[in-house]
C-alpha cells in the first residue's frame, strides 16, 4: 500500500543568509548612523553649554560692574563653598604655580609685554596703578552666582567647563574696560584680539579628547602637551589658543577639538551695583560733565545749569543736602575771586566792593538779620526767619545746635487683616511696622503658592498697614501640557547678523505644578551656519568734535561658529577749531547780563586731538540798580490774625533799608456757641421747655447734633460756633 508524501514548505540555507547579510547591512548602517547622532549631539551641547556661561558672566558684569571670580576646579559637591566664586581682592596670590588644592583655583601671570593702568577705587581718595601686569584667574564656572546649575557648566563630554578671567576685571572697584590680560592666538601665532593679550574672560571646553579636563568630582585628566592644544592645557600662563587647523570630524587626541569663547574690550557700563545692594556708582574715575556742551569737560565736575542736592526726594520742603568744597569762586568778573568755604560765617576783614580785597574774608549780614543762604557770591540776608517741622510731624525738642528736633507721631501697629490669594481668604496677624509675613496655600495641582506682606507705614503719616512684596510659587492654576511642534527659523539675531539660516521644529512644554516652560529644540539638522555681519558708526575719542569711527561685526562659520567682535572698518576724526558762546544773568540787584566766550584749539593739526578752553568773560555790562521790594508776611506774634506787609529799600552799591508799611495783626475774637433748634420727631416724654437760643458748652465740637425733650416730642439742636 502506497502512502503519498505531503510537501513542507520553508526556507533554505541560501535564503537564510541571504537575509541574514540584508539584516547586518541595515544594523551596520543605523549604528554608524546613532554614532555621527551621538558625536554631534557632544558637540552641540557643549557648544550650548558655553554659550549660556557666557551670557550670564555678561550679564553678572552688567549688573555688578565686574566679573565673577573663578570658583574650585577640584572641589566637588560635598565640599563646602561648591560653586562658589573665589576672592579676587586678593592680589597676593602667587602666580605660575599651577593649580591651588586649598584655593581650588588655578594661578597665571600675563607677560610682562602686556601693562595696564586703573584706577583702584577701593581706596580713599582713589590711586591710579600705572604699568600693572595683569594676573588671570584660571577655575571653574561659579555658577551658584550666575543662577545657574551645576549641569550647565558640564560640556558634552562630561567634563567641567574652563572658566578664566583678568584678576583685576572681577573686583568692580578695579575694574578697566581696557585691563584685559588674556592672549588668545590661532595656528599661526596671530593673535584674535584687537589689542595683544587684551582679553577680559574666555570660556572653553577640552573637547572630545578631554585633554586636561577636570572631572565633574574634581580630578584631572592627562595633558597632551604636544600640538594647538598643549597652551589651553597649560594652567600657569595668560596665552590660550583657537585653532582651525588640524581639526579631525571625529576629534581625535592630535587633532585641536576645544570649544572656546572669549571676550576683549566691547562698550561697557558706567554704572555698577554691589551685590546685594540697591545703590548704583558711577565707575569711571576722570572729569565728568552733566549738561555740558563738549564732550570734554575742562573741569573735574562740570554742570551747566542748577545744582541742587536733597538727602531726601520725598522732603516737601526739598531743602535738605549737601555739597562738599574746599574754595568759592565768583569768575564773573574776568578774574577769579575765591575764599575758602570755611570763612562763609566769618566777620569780614575787607571791602567786598573792593575786587582786590573781596576774597579776603567771611560773609556776614546788617545787625539785626540772619544769612539764609549765598547767591551769586553775596550773602542772602534775612530779618525775619522762621524754623518749622516738616509737615506731618511735631517739634519734640531743640538739639544743642539749636535745630529743631521733630518727630512723627507715634506710629500705629498693623491691624489683623484677610487677604486672598488664588481665591482664599488668609488672615494676617497684627504686627510692628517693619515686620514680615509670609503665608501659603496648597494649589489644586499640588504645589505651593506664597504671598510675602510687610507691615509698612504710610508715607508722613503714623498710620500701617499690611503691603504685599511679592506672589511666587506656582500657580493658581496648572495644566500641563506638550505644545505642538513648530516650524521656525534657524535666524539667531545678533551684533554680528542671523548667523544660521534655514528651519528647525520646537516644542513649548509646561510642567507643572510649577508652570515651568521649557522651550525644546526636536531638530535642528536643517540649520546652516552663514557668514552674516552687521555694522555701526562709533563718536571719535574726546579731543575730535568731526567726523566718527565705523565698525564690523562678522559672523565667521568653522568647527566653532562665532562673532569676529567689532573691527574697526574706517576712521575720519577731525579736530575743528571753533568757538562758543554763553549769556549769563547778572547777581541779584544788577541788571544787564554777562557774555562769555571758550575755544576749541588744535595745536597739533587737524588729525590730531585737540583741547577745549576755559570760559573767559567778553563783555560785562552788569549795572547796580536801586529799587524796592515789597513782601507780604506772617504775623510776628502767634496767634494773630491779619496782614503785616514789609518794604526794603535796596540803594547802589550796598545801603538796605527795611520798614512795615502795614500791619493790621491782632488777635482774632473768642469764640461764641449757641443752640440752634434743628428739627422734630413725636414721640413720647416729660414736658420740659427747650433752651432754643441759650448758649452751649464751647469745648463740644461744632456741628454735633444733640437732643432736647419738649412735650411729647423730641426736638434737635445744634451747637452752631461763631467768632
């Protein structure tokens, strides 16, 4: 009996390697694929890293007037001052000695090629240091003082961030905008910067190969020693190096693979704020001129128009401050007559109308009258000079000056008070004024939102309340959610141009219950980095009043795209010689005015810089007039009541005559009440007769209605009060 053979089907050997081989291709090139995924994200991270340290070491600069100082290259996060910056007010610290295990900072010197001079305005009066050789600090990223996290100052390749910066350039009150000490040279020995070795910080990284680098638990990998990159590894100098020259794609140890961004002379601030503190300085140390008409001022503090000075804005009486000088001089004359301020309460040992003996002696007034001020040289005499508290306060004594001492009333305490917040009611105590509460609630989507109050007195006045500060935490309400990606563009506006072309998709999210918003990047592989720039026109140095200085900003694309910094692209700066003139009122009492004249010169031609003179008088027609003057005044005796009309008599060159022309001050008469019938309601009571007309009791305030029984009905009266 024959049984049939059924047929089984299958693959062959042959098929099976054939589709083998086809697998290993597809794995072969997915991985070759995530590695070139792999390298490009290490060097775009590290490239964002860099870039982040360096906005917010400008931005520190911007706020605190200097840098910050480097922090520990070798500490790690279980050692204290972790993140922190160092000191560099400490100017003994000694150079070229490598890395400092105690400091946790390296220590460099510049070369004695490159010589500063600033003005070290932590003294008193401020010193100028002449030909300075600049130290660099060489550490980490202090990134507890820029705000930042430790992970932002950790490259691609998981290895610390390079931080360096001029000694000098992180203590705001030695700061120069020209101290920079720092070398940054490329291939060919040139250096990058406008000025030799005149950087302020660079920022860099050690790149894939992680020469030098320091771990982020403080230890430190091997140097090269050899090739572009043994100056970045080398810690005891001020001379750094960025290298397009024998860079591999896969940033192999002979090839030049750091990452570097640095920073030389650019438009610094005036202005500096210490940290912590609200008040604002003024940094430069040379004349200054407010108002003024050159730009080069010719006296070391120069205002055309008033000076006023108040220790106080918010005084009413706007009279309060204080200026400080050695001399008073009246140049109105052709001739400076000047006597020292502290002879002003002196008796006078001349004639002032003498021009050749007038600033031999004090200021004083006629028997009789007080000086109250000085204007334009003269003193201003008073015969009636009245000392009053500032509005809103009481005279509580006299100090052994003979001021007034004045206080507030005594001040109330803040009430218990319900605010809100996210729509609850929260209570605040009663509380001193000067005294803070901070109170929370928990948000529905499961954080925390505060409310800071502070028990404040309100301005001249003796009455608190609570005033809030601030609301933080997160919101009331939070939803989170993954935005929906976008197509934007690649543009990166800045001083050197857009810089990328092309798109790139991103993503907004919001986390809560912080309601943080986080800005992805999902794929930027479309952005292509151009060759941009962008230009302006810069005022000529002080000593050219012609002509401006014109600058380029250029955008260069490599394995490190950057901004060139501002180059300098042509010059035509003139020195003009010109003349100005002014018209000044005469003193007070003289009529006619005073004209004056000042030179802009150029000695040395016109392409070099010239000077502005000092102001000469070119016509004085100033003429002595007689006249009167009436003043209307209070009455001399407190209490009174009318007008007391005073008139002075002013004769050529210095007689005075004071007289009352009027005075019809007297004390007002008393004070007279009465009762007034207002009005009736029916109603129920003792039949009493009403005392309509007779007189009240003076001390019960006006207008207070009382009740007097008459009958059946109540009648109302009011204690009506005349003079």
């Amino acid at each position: 009996m024959c049984v049939p053979v059924k047929d089984h089907k299958g693959f062959t050997l042959i098929e099976m390697a054939i589709a083998i081989s086809i697998l290993g291709i597809i794995i072969i090139s997915a991985v070759a694929l995530l590695k070139q995924r792999q390298v490009w994200l290490q060097t775009h991270n590290t490239i964002v890293a860099i870039s982040k340290v360096t906005e917010a070491v400008t931005a520190y600069r911007n706020t605190y007037g200097a840098y910050p100082c480097p922090s520990s290259l070798t500490f790690s996060d279980s050692t204290s001052g972790f993140g922190l910056a160092g000191d560099c007010k400490d100017t003994s610290v000694t150079v070229g000695a490598g890395v400092d295990a105690s400091s946790g900072y390296a220590r460099a010197t510049a070369s004695a090629a490159r010589q500063i001079t600033y003005w070290d305005r932590s003294l008193n009066p401020p010193v100028q240091v002449i030909n300075a050789v600049p130290k660099i600090r060489i550490g980490a990223v202090p990134f507890k003082n820029l705000n930042l996290e430790v992970s932002d100052t950790i490259d691609g390749y998981h290895n610390r961030i390079f931080y360096a910066v001029t000694e000098n350039m992180a203590v705001s009150k030695r700061f120069s905008e020209d101290g920079g000490g720092i070398q940054v040279l490329n291939e060919n020995d040139e250096s990058l910067l406008g000025v030799e070795e005149s950087g302020h910080f660079i920022i860099f990284s050690a790149g894939k190969n992680g020469a030098g680098a320091y771990t982020p638990g403080g230890s430190r990998q091997a140097c090269a020693n050899t090739g572009m990159e043994a100056d970045n590894c080398n810690l005891t100098d001020n001379v750094f190096r960025l290298s397009q020259a024998g860079t591999t794609p896969n940033g192999s140890s002979d090839g030049f693979d750091d990452v570097i961004s640095f920073s030389s002379h650019e438009d610094i601030s005036l202005w500096e704020q210490n940290p912590g503190s609200p008040n604002m300085a003024v940094k430069k140390i040379g004349k200054l001129g407010i108002g003024v008409n050159s730009k080069d001022p010719s006296d070391d503090f120069a205002v055309d128009g008033v000076l006023i000075a108040r220790n106080d804005p918010g005084d009413p009486a706007g009279d309060k401050g204080r200026i400080l000088s050695d001399t008073i001089c009246n140049n109105s004359g052709g001739t400076s007559l000047c006597f020292p301020s502290a002879t002003i309460a002196g008796e006078l040992k001349s004639n002032p109308a003498d021009p050749d003996t007038a600033n031999t002696g004090g200021l004083s007034c006629p028997s009789g009258e007080f000086m109250v001020a000085i204007r334009n040289g003269q003193p201003d005499c008073k015969d009636d000079v009245q000392v009053l508290c500032p509005t809103g306060t009481f005279m509580t004594g006299i100090k052994a000056n003979g001021e007034l001492e004045c206080s507030l009333p005594p001040v109330s305490n803040c009430p218990e008070t319900d605010v809100a917040l996210c729509g609850q009611t929260l209570t605040l105590p009663e509380a001193v004024p000067g005294e803070e509460k901070t109170v929370s609630i928990d948000t529905p989507s499961g954080g925390k939102r505060y409310a800071r109050y502070i028990c404040k007195t309100l301005n001249n006045s003796a009455v608190s309340q609570w005033t809030l500060q601030s609301r933080y935490g997160s919101p009331c309400d939070c939803t989170p959610s993954d935005g929906t990606p976008k197509t934007v563009s690649c543009a990166s506006p800045s001083e050197c141009g857009d810089r990328f072309s092309g798109t790139k998709t991103t993503q907004k999210n919001v986390s809560c219950p912080e309601g943080a918003t986080e800005n992805l990047i999902l794929d930027d592989s479309n952005c292509v980095c151009i060759n941009s720039s962008k230009t302006r026109t810069m005022s000529c140095p002080s000593g050219f009043n012609g002509g401006n200085i014109t600058q380029i900003n250029n955008h260069v694309c490599g394995s490190t795209p950057k901004c060139s910094g501002w180059l300098e692209t042509g010059r035509d700066c003139k020195c003009s010689p010109s003349k100005e003139t002014r018209v000044l009122s005469c003193p007070s009492g003289y009529s006619g005015s005073i004209s004056e004249e000042r030179s802009f010169t150029c000695p040395s031609g016109s392409d070099r810089p010239g000077s502005l003179g000092p102001w000469n008088v070119v016509k004085n027609d100033c003429t002595c007039v007689s006249k009167t003057v009436t003043e209307d005044k209070p009455c001399p005796v407190g209490g009174q009541v009318g007008e007391y009309v005073v008139e002075t008599t002013y004769k050529c060159p210095t007689g005075k005559s004071t007289k009352v022309v009027k005075n019809t001050c007297a004390l007002p008469p008393p004070t007279q009440c009465f009762w007034k019938k207002f009005g009736g309601v029916k109603g129920s009571g003792p039949a009493l007769s009403a005392r309509a007309g007779g007189v009240c009791d003076c001390t019960v305030s006006g207008n207070v209605s009382c009740s007097q029984p008459s009958g059946s009905a109540h009648d109302y009266y009011v204690c009506q009060c005349t003079n």
